[in-house]
C-alpha cells in the first residue's frame, strides 16, 4: 500500500501531504482514494475509479468492521468517523487548536483535490488534460445521477 502511494508522488505536494498522512495508520483513510491507470493506456477510466474505490472500500471495512459483519454499523461509522478526524487534526490543524477551522476545513479539501489531480495527471505533464479528466467526469456524472434517482423515488413514496 505504501509502495503503492509512494510510485504516485509526482509533486510535492502530495509528498508532503504523504508524508503528514504517514503518522498513523488511520491517517491514510483521509487520503483520498488511490488511483491507478491499471491497464497503462494513459488514463485513469471510469472504471478503474471505480475499482479503487471499491479497494477502498474493502480496505475501510478491514479496518473499521470490528465485529466482522462485513457492513459498518453505526458506531463502526461514528468510530470510521472520529478516526478520520483526528487523522485530519493531525495534518491539518495548522493552529494546533485541537479543531478544524473553516480555513483549515478547506484547505484539508484543497489538498484531497490536489492529490486527486496529481494522481488523474498519468503522464505528468502537471496539467489534467480532457482526456485525463474524463473517467472521473464520468464517475461523477454516474454519482449525480444516482443521486438524482435516490430523490426522486423519496419524493415518490
Ligand atoms: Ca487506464
Ligand atoms: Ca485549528
Ligand atoms: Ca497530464
């Protein structure tokens, strides 16, 4: 896992935000899912977004599934939780006030959304070319569209 991360830092940026990220290991939940051009054609496809999210979602239950049930409960997911945000305060509670500030809120996200890129940007060129963005544009479509579903049959029933 962490050879893995390690091949993808391409700047540094994401080095740094690693390297904070390497003090627990339920720091790297906070890392945002790790994405990988597994077929080598020089773009991360829709599918292979959804592949790592599925890794990371098997690797989230190997943590936080304490009982085993194969799902989250709820105090699994408030333990989920709690454990992401104290990997959070810890690289990126820059005041060290023990809370995360609105400004310290966003440039938690600022720093995901970089990672993101570095990771869509396959070959490096430091831009996210059309190309490059277009498995995660697609995901994201797929996302608001079922999301637009799940509404709609609330409204229904
Ligand atoms: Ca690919
Ligand atoms: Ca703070
Ligand atoms: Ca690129």
């Amino acid at each position: 896992m962490i050879m893995n991360i390690k091949k993808h830092i391409k700047s540094t940026i994401l080095s740094s935000f690693i390297a904070t990220s390497l003090i627990s290991g339920a720091a790297l939940a906070v890392l945002s899912t790790e994405l990988q051009d597994t077929n080598g054609d020089g773009v991360i496809s829709a599918e292979e977004i959804t592949a790592a999210r599925d890794a990371g979602k098997a690797e989230k239950l190997a943590q936080f599934d304490a009982d085993g049930s194969g799902e989250l409960s709820r105090d699994e997911r408030r333990a989920m939780r709690d454990a992401r945000y104290d990997a959070m305060l810890v690289a990126y509670d820059a005041d060290g006030d023990g809370e995360l500030s609105k400004d310290e809120r966003r440039a938690a996200k600022d720093a995901r959304r970089a990672a993101v890129d570095v990771q869509l940007d396959v070959n490096g060129d430091g831009d996210v070319s059309a190309e490059e963005a277009a498995g995660m544009e697609q995901v994201k479509a797929e996302r608001e569209d079922k999301r637009g579903r799940k509404r709609g049959k609330k409204r229904d029933s």
